[in-house]
DNA sequence: AAGCTATTTCGATAAATCTAGAATTAAGCC
DNA sequence: GGCTTAATTCTAGATTTATCGAAATAGCTT
C-alpha cells in the first residue's frame, strides 16, 4: 500500500519537468477526446521516443491516460487526480499559513 | 533568465519527493518563526546530512527560507512562493477542464 | 581557548533519470 | 500479404539524484 504522501510525491514529481510539464499544459489545453502523441510531437519538437518516455511517466503517475484511436494514441488529461493532487498540495502544504489570501479562481480565463 | 515552466518545474521536483514532502509539511504546520533543523531530523529519523541535503534542495527552489538562530537554523515556509505555485499548477492544470466543480477549500481543517 | 552542540559540507557509492537512435509492434489500406 | 503511418519498446551512454558516514564550520558557554 503506497501512502498518501508518497503518491502525491510521484505526481509531483511527474510534474517536476519541464517538457512533461509543457506537455500536461498541451494535453489539458487540448482536446477532450485527447490529443494525439504526434501533435504533442510536432508541437513541442522532440524525438518521438524521448516524448513517449515522458507520456509514460505522467500515465504511470495517473496524470494523463490513452486511448487508441486506429493507429493513432490519444492522451487526454485526467482532471481527477489533477484536482485531489492541488487539493493535497493546497491543504498539506498552503494551509497553515494563517492569513492567507482566497483561493486561486479555478477556471476562468486562459490564452 | 528562467522560464516560468522551468521554474515551476523545479519547484514541483522538490517537492516530488517523499521525505521533502515530509518535510515541508512539518515546516508549513511548525512555527511560524521556523522549524529548526533538529526537531525535524528526530521527527522525521533521518540521518542529518541526508536531511540538511533535502533541505538545501527545498531552499534552492526557494520553497523554504532559512534563518540563524544561535546555532540551531530554523526553516520556514515561503508561503508566497507556494501560492504562486499552486496557482500556477491551478491555472495551467487543471483549469481548461470544462465543468469544474469549485476550488479546494483554502485554509480549514488540518490535522 | 577549550569544549560542546547544531548543522553543513565533503567524499564516495549506488541507483534512478534523461536522451535519443534503432528496432519493433499495432492498425489501417491497397 | 505487403506497404505506410503512428507510436512504443529496446538499448546504451551521459548525467543527475539519493544516501550517509566522516570531517569541517558556526556559534554558544565557561
């Protein structure tokens, strides 16, 4: 049984690259159905091993799951454990400190 | 000049580790003066040079500060660099899902 | 200054991560 | 079946990270 504190430290860590973490921003901004590995390849212009290696680290870490499509695999953000990680972060980490200012708006406007 | 990927990156590195995590969570609940180096190594059973090198690593990113006090160094939180991460991860994450139910709960029941 | 305590820095080793070319699997199409 | 596209897995090398004992530093206290 992994505890709490270690998944939550495997996602985070998960997130602690830069190209996985531009990665994430691309799949979140995406498409619901999920946005195809050769769009993220093209997009973010790496070799297609090195971005399927980091595709597995955010799936492993339950990021982000796949669906084949024919020949094609989507990746589509999982909102869930995107929400109970900044939940987690939020509540084990920000809370505590005594005066704090309102919580982040959860979705309003992006580019 | 760092990039905010990046930077958010390595934030989310630190803390992509169970011991950190541990760490910053004593930190954020401990005094609001900061958590000498000590009382964190019994509680947490480490060895102190394995501590202080995780501690440097929270430092480096700037999730802690340190301040001397006679010879014991006490770590605090920098809440402000929390927030903007959190906020960070809040926006490029997790907003762009469409129905989103509200955001976590900021400062309420800890344990 | 000598001694004590708190903590870091040094040094060394084992393990994990990152990267990417080459080979492989999976699926559709003629 | 054979060809093509999409993507993964294999393999390997370079780099980084994690761990921790031993040695060094910083600051009291007497």
């Amino acid at each position: 049984m992994t505890g709490r504190v270690e998944q939550a430290a495997e996602r985070l860590k998960a997130l602690g690259h830069p190209v996985r973490l531009a990665i994430l921003r691309r799949v979140v901004q995406g498409p619901e159905a999920g946005t195809p590995a050769g769009e993220l390849q093209s997009r973010l212009d790496i070799p297609a091993s090195t971005l399927s290696h980091h595709l597995a680290t955010l799936a492993d870490a339950g990021l982000v799951q796949v669906a084949r499509e024919g020949t094609t695999l989507r990746y589509r953000a999982d909102f869930g454990v995107l929400h109970a990680l900044t939940d987690y972060l939020w509540q084990d980490c920000c809370a505590g400190g005594a005066a704090e200012p309102p919580p982040p708006s959860p979705c309003c406007d992006r580019d």
